[in-house]
C-alpha cells in the first residue's frame, strides 16, 4: 500500500482504503478501480491523497532525472529555507543510492 497524491493518481489505480467524504461517509470502497471520472470526484472532495495498492517504494518505473525534477519541484516553494535545502539533498542522494548512482551528485539547481 502506498499513499499517493490526488495530482499523481492515474486511471487503472487500485485503492487501498476506502475513501470517505467530510461527513465519514465512504464514497469510493477498497478495491475501486481508480477511472477518469472516479479521478474528478477525488478532486472535487477536496484530498490531498488516498491510498492505492502497491509497493511504498516503487517509481512506478520513472528515471533518476525524473525523479530528481520532480523532488526539485516539491522543493520549489521552499527552495529559500536552508533546512529545507538540506533535507531535499539527502532525498536526491538517497535517490540516487537507490538507483546505484552515490558518486558526484547533481547540483542543486539555483534559485
């Protein structure tokens, strides 16, 4: 099970747990097959994510680079904060440990 960010949700996507709304009704049940529209309701509800089937660990087979704009991009509102700049640099090099890649990280990009 993996907790996914509505924005990331994709349509063929299994939950994991069941999906209430503000009133604790569930409005999609474990085991629904995330669809387009399914998707659109999600949004309208208002959540920042739900939980789909899967390995917390999987990239869904997405590239170093991939990965690495997409952490810069998380970091971007807060690119000014140097703890913030820490911690998104020990992602990158954990990133990286997982591919296999420790020596010579990346830059981190300038803001």
């Amino acid at each position: 099970m993996k907790r996914v960010v509505i924005e990331e949700l994709t349509p063929g996507m299994i939950l994991a747990k069941a999906v209430a709304n503000s009133a604790g009704l569930v409005v999609l049940p474990v085991g629904a097959e995330l669809d387009n529209a399914t998707l659109s309701r999600l949004q309208r509800l208002g959540l920042t994510s739900v939980y789909v089937e899967g390995d917390a660990g999987d990239t869904s087979g997405k590239t170093l680079d991939e990965l690495e704009a997409e952490l810069d991009h998380r970091f971007r509102l807060v690119a000014h904060d140097p703890i913030q700049c820490q911690l998104r640099e020990a992602i990158r090099l954990h990133l990286r440990n997982r591919q296999g890649i420790a020596d010579d990280p990346k830059p981190a990009p300038s803001t």
